[in-house]
C-alpha cells in the first residue's frame, strides 16, 4: 500500500488527490474483505509516507486541490477552476467507474472523450452550475468502495438520486468519505493484533535504497547504462530512510515489524546488510532477481517451470530471510484476471497452485509468494474487484491443498531459509534499476538531487548549530522512487507535470530553509519538452516603447511578444494570478519588458518588490522596489556566489503596469546569445508568484539587421 508524498512543502496542500481518493476506495476494504475468512492469513506492507499522509487528513485536517474544488460552490469557482475540474474530475477508470453511473456518463459525453485545451474551453460552455455540481459530487462517490457505498444508507440514496445533487449532499459525501480514511488505520491495527493479518514497512518515503546507497550499483544489471554526470552514494541516507520508518511504524502501530518490503522490490548486498542491521528478519523481491542471484533460470523460455523446489522457499543473505515471488501469477491478478469472469479468474488461479504443488517433492512445506500493489488493480476490475476477492478468499478457505501463511508464520514454523552466496542487485521490474536511471531526465534529477545534497551538507558544516531538519525532511522526500517513475519515456500519466514540480519544489525547500538562492535550474522543469516557455504572440519587430508605466498607445508594444501567464503556471497553481500578462521586446540595444497587473501597481497596498532574475548568458538580478521614489532599479551580479550591485538602472516605471529599458550590454550578452529570465514578485521577503512557474522565458539578442530579415 503506497503513495507517493504529495503534498506542496510550500503552500501545505496536496497537490493529487490519491491519498484521500484510494483511501475511501482500496485501504479500508482490503483488509475488511479478510473479516468474513478468518482462516485466510495476509501479509500488508504500508509505507510510512502514506500513512503519514492519512494521518495529516485525519487529525491536521489536510486539504488537496480536488477537494478544494470539490468544496467550491459553482457559482464561486473561476474560469480557470471550471476547466481544471471539467478536465480533471474524470480521471477514474471509465468503464467500472464512469459508466455505472448514467449521470456521469452523460458528462463526460457532454465534454468529450479525447479533447485538446481548445476543445475544453469551448465544452466548458456548456456546462451549467448544475452540471459543475453533480460532478464535484459523481467523482468523489465513485471513488467510495462498494462495500462502504452499499452499507451506507446516505449514500444509498444519493446513488439512487443520480443526479441534481444539492450543496448539503455533496458536504455530507465529502464527510462520509473521510470518516472512511479515519477508519484504516485502526482497522489494520485491529488486525494485526488478531494475528490474522501480519503488517510489514517500506524505507520512509519510498526511495530505491540501492540507488541512494550508489548510483554504480546500476550497471550490476545493465553494464552499458547511461550514468549521472555525478555519482550519488549516500549510505547514510539509505539507513536513515530505514530507521525513520521503523521508528514512524512503532509510533503508529505500537511495536516494530519484522518485515519489509523494499521500495519496488529494490535489493542489492550493501541494502539487505543494512536492513539486517534495523533488526528486519525478512524481506521480499521478485523471483528474476533470485535467478540473476543464482546464475539460472526457474522457467523455460515459454514461461513453464524448471527449478520450482528453489523459487518456492526462502533463502537468506545477511542473516534476512528473503522470499521471491511469482512473478506470472501476481501479475495476472495485476493485470490479466481484471477482465476475466470472476470464476474463471480464481479457477485458473487455484488452477496455477496445482500445477506448482504438483512439480513439488514431499519433503518439505514451500511458499508461493503472491505479491502486488495493493490499490493499483481493483478499479479496472468490476464492482472493485470485490467479486474476484470474494471468491478467491472462498477457494482458498476451503481447499484442504493449500494454507495462506504470512511471512513471519512461515518462516517460525519452517525456518528461515538457505544461505544465498550472492546477491544481484535489481528490483521487481526487469531486475534492474532502468525505470530510475539511463534516461536523460532520469540522470537530470540524479544530478540536481546530488548538487542539493552536497549544498546542504556543506551548509550544515559550516553552521553546526543551525536547526536542518525541514530541510534534511525535504530531501529525503526528494529521494522518493516515484518521482523518476514519470521521468523518462517508460510511464506516462496525465499528472506528469505534478510530479516534475513537487520533485524540484522539495530540492526547492532545502535551499529556502538554508535561506539561500534557490539554483535557477530548478525553476527549469526536468520533463524535456517542457523547459522553455513560448508566448502566446511572437516578437515581430523592433520596438521602442516610453517608459513611464502607462499603455500610452497600442502600438509601442504592438511588435512584441507576450506570454500568457495562466497557460505558463505563472501562479504557482493558484487560482488568481498576481500577473496577468508579461509583454517583451526588443531594438538592436535594449530589451524592454512589460509586466501588467491583475489590478494597477499605484492601488495595490502591500510592499511588493520585483525581481527579474537572469540566468544566461550571465547570472544578474534586478530589483525594484514598488514603494521606493524616484523610481530606479538596482542591477546586481553574482560573482562566486555572492551577489553585488553593479548598476542602477533608470528607464524604469510602475504606474498602472510596470515598464523597464534594459541595455543588453548591462547583461554582457551579444548579438545572437539568448536570454533566459523569469520575474519573482515579493512581498514581505517572501515569493508569493513566480512567472513562469515552470521553466524560463527566452529571448534572443537581436542582430542590427533583424527587422530586414523579419521582412524576408
């Protein structure tokens, strides 16, 4: 049971809704099922970041930005909020969470099935305040598993109602849904007291532990991978992320567990002697990584067994039992048995457990390790995957050939397995690390987690008095697998862009808690198409226009270029931009920049400060003071770290926009260099937008002749 850590270190929202939403649908259910098969024995890993997660929902009232919208009465919501959740309340599966509800069905027919930014602005006329609402109340009751949906009277009659829904319906379903998140944890606790359920732990927050402990560690499976410019080997955040997690799990759950599921299966020697050393006494992996081990294969090339006595028992490396699973039939309940007849599904299931048991000597009990995500299945089976749950734990409780066992269980009773000479370093997808590094993005983040990390360390020797724990926190979160899971081009997801920024904006809280300038390249998204920033209207021409904060005419800006700040994430996702627009251009001397308000600069009240912050060709930051007479700028360089005024600039004006005139020669770039700068708006000292939030604007340093080839 995982989830990635979502939440914003800046603004303390959530930035996706998973924790909350597979909380009231996959946790609480899951373990319920077992209730009614007292004699069916599971094993449950839960990572300390999600259930930090639900906790924070729980006691600290902790908010996520579909929730928010969620709450938002139609009539309230911005145009820009109408299209996030017109774009984004239908992200569920379609066919076993859509389609059963004819109400919502009907919506996502009226907004479309493949649509562009284009077609979404003109879909969203269409929807009335009541569409927005039944909406808002559709997508929050289809992620409420079956079973809490059936029992639940409220919401028995609001899924008879199917549409029209009121503002108090979608309040009470929203309270409905985190009463169910208040009810996991005790239930997990509730059952693993009983004995029936044993409960085992990930590192903290998710991180693929032999990576941390050495980027080299790669080429155990793939030789030739492409590497990171710099080599990440921190052992002692490997052992950090371990123990915080035991530490977390005995605080939640009352005692250390025994086992541990490393993060994505991850295992190389140095790890499992490190997770030996915590007191862990068994963890799990994936049988490729047993057979990459051991130099042989279990399964011929058709896939059918060869070596079953050794892939069915564990074998233990550094005094830590380890079991392998079987990979086939855990991914058919991942993957396959979703589209099957529910009885067809578990008979072959049983089917494949006859087979394995028949190919076994007598001598001795095996183990079949079955292991898979524990959310990520059910909504692409029907009715949550309830039916085939349901009649698989029926099998399994009457079949007299087979016995469910939890880890510790088995290896109480028939030891702790043999010794293992060797361990190949890999996890439970293709038994290496490709997923996480090789691609050009993957080694980016590699590097700017590197370049953090020796910051902080550094600052942290030269202030040993200094409190770094925030800081230290938003590394380690940082170091989460799940963030280079969406880089590269293996995985996709319509939240990509989430990802990508919740992964700078934590190496972004280490340079802030320092109090340090946060490095221009991680304003500069990671995801490669998504670095620079293009306006809306291309420059055409030279301009000249008067500096004195007024649109004197139309036409001084008229051969510009302009970006949109919405469309550039110009308000760091909040829902009223400071900015409205940025307007740019240029003569054969001068780069002219124009910022427009969301209201004019001479009626905003509060001290806002300016910063036009440029990062190439040459590190210089301007600054302009909204309050300070005359007006000026101060032009500062940074030279080894440290920043110095060097000029100050005077073409510069803030009445009802801001207007500046700044010579190229002042930035020492040349004819044909390109400039890439961003504007910060401060307030108190601190940022409250940034333009564009994601990646940089550019603009090229015009020849004299540029006008006459603009022409051509």
């Amino acid at each position: 049971m995982h989830q990635p850590y979502y939440k914003d270190p800046f603004s303390g929202i959530y930035r996706l809704p998973w924790v909350r939403l597979h909380g009231a649908k996959d946790y609480l259910d899951m373990v319920k099922i077992l209730e009614e098969f007292p004699s069916v024995r599971q094993t449950f890993n839960l990572v300390p970041s999600l259930l930090e997660q639900l906790n924070d929902y729980i006691e600290n009232n902790a908010t996520d930005r579909y929730l928010e919208l969620t709450r938002r009465r139609p009539s309230e919501i911005t145009e820009a909020e109408k299209l996030f959740i017109i774009e984004n309340f239908f992200l569920a599966n379609w066919d076993n969470m859509i389609k059963p509800f004819p109400r919502y069905y009907e919506l996502l027919v009226k907004r479309g099935m493949r649509i562009t930014k284009g077609d979404l602005v003109r879909a969203s006329r269409y929807f009335t305040e009541n569409d927005i609402r039944d909406l808002q109340v559709l997508f929050n009751l289809t992620w409420i598993d079956p079973m809490f949906r059936n029992n639940d009277p409220f919401i028995r009659d609001l899924i008879q109602k199917g549409r029209d829904f009121s503002e108090e319906d979608k309040t009470l379903l929203v309270e409905k849904q985190l009463g169910i998140l208040k009810e996991i944890i005790p239930q997990y606790r509730k059952m693993s007291q009983s004995g029936q359920v044993e409960l085992s732990v990930t590192p903290f927050y998710h991180p693929i532990l032999p990576l941390i402990w050495d980027t080299d560690c790669a080429r155990m499976a793939m030789p030739q991978v492409n590497m990171p410019k710099k080599r990440f080997s921190h052992p002692e955040d490997a052992v950090k992320q371990i123990r915080m997690a035991l530490d977390y799990f005995e605080k939640v759950f009352g005692h250390r567990p025994s086992g541990m599921w490393p993060s994505e299966g991850s295992v190389s020697e140095d790890v499992v002697r490190a997770i030996s050393a915590e007191g862990i006494k068994w963890i799990a992996t994936d049988e490729e990584v047993l057979s990459r081990s051991l130099g042989r294969p279990f399964r011929s090339p058709e896939g059918h067994l060869i070596d079953a006595p050794t892939l069915y028992r564990p074998h233990q490396f550094g005094n830590v039992s380890m079991f392998f699973r079987d990979h086939k039939i855990s991914d058919l309940i991942g993957f396959t048995y979703s589209g099957w007849d529910p009885e067809r599904a578990v008979e072959d299931f049983m089917g494949k457990l006859a087979q394995i048991r028949n190919t076994l000597p007598g001598d001795r009990a095996y183990i079949v390790p079955v292991i898979l995500d524990g959310e990520n299945a059910w909504e692409y089976y029907s009715n949550d995957g309830h039916d085939f749950l349901g009649c698989l734990c029926r099998a399994l409780s009457n079949d007299g050939r087979f016995r469910t066992v939890t880890m510790s269980e088995f290896i109480h009773e028939h030891g702790a397995g043999d010794p293992l000479p060797r361990l190949h370093a890999g996890s439970w997808i293709n038994a290496n690390f490709g997923i996480w590094l090789g691609h050009e993005e993957d080694n980016l983040a590699w590097d700017y987690l590197s370049q953090t990390r020796d910051d902080l360390a550094a600052y942290e020797n030269a202030n040993p008095g200094a409190d770094l724990s925030e800081a230290w926190n938003a590394l380690y979160a940082a170091e989460g697998s799940d963030w280079n899971w969406w880089y590269g081009d293996e995985h996709t997801t319509e939240t990509q862009e989430d990802f990508d920024e919740l992964f700078r904006s934590y190496l972004m809280k280490v340079y802030k808690t320092m109090g340090k300038d946060v490095p221009p390249n991680l304003y500069v998204p990671i995801l490669l198409e998504d670095r620079s920033i293009s306006p809306v209207i291309q420059a055409r021409g030279f301009i000249t226009p008067k500096i004195d904060g007024f649109v004197t005419s139309y036409f001084e800006w008229h051969q510009g270029a302009s970006i949109d700040v919405k469309r550039s994430g110009g308000s760091m996702h909040r829902s009223e931009s400071f900015i409205s627009n940025v307007n740019y251009g240029f003569d054969k001397d001068n780069l002219y920049l124009r910022v427009d308000p969301a209201i004019p600069f001479t009626e905003i009240p509060e001290h806002i400060i300016m910063h036009i912050n440029i990062v190439h060709p040459f590190p210089f930051r301007i600054i302009f003071d909204m309050q300070e007479f005359p007006r000026k700028a101060a032009l500062y360089e940074k030279v080894e770290e440290k920043w110095s005024e060097v000029k100050t600039i005077e073409k510069v004006a803030a009445q009802d926009i801001f207007e500046i005139e700044i010579p190229f020669a002042v930035l020492k770039a040349e004819v044909n260099d390109e400039i890439n700068f961003s504007i910060e708006i401060m307030r108190d000292g601190e940022e409250i937008e940034r333009c564009p939030w994601r990646g940089y604007i550019t603009v090229p340093v015009p020849s004299p002749h540029y006008e006459t080839i603009m022409w051509y």
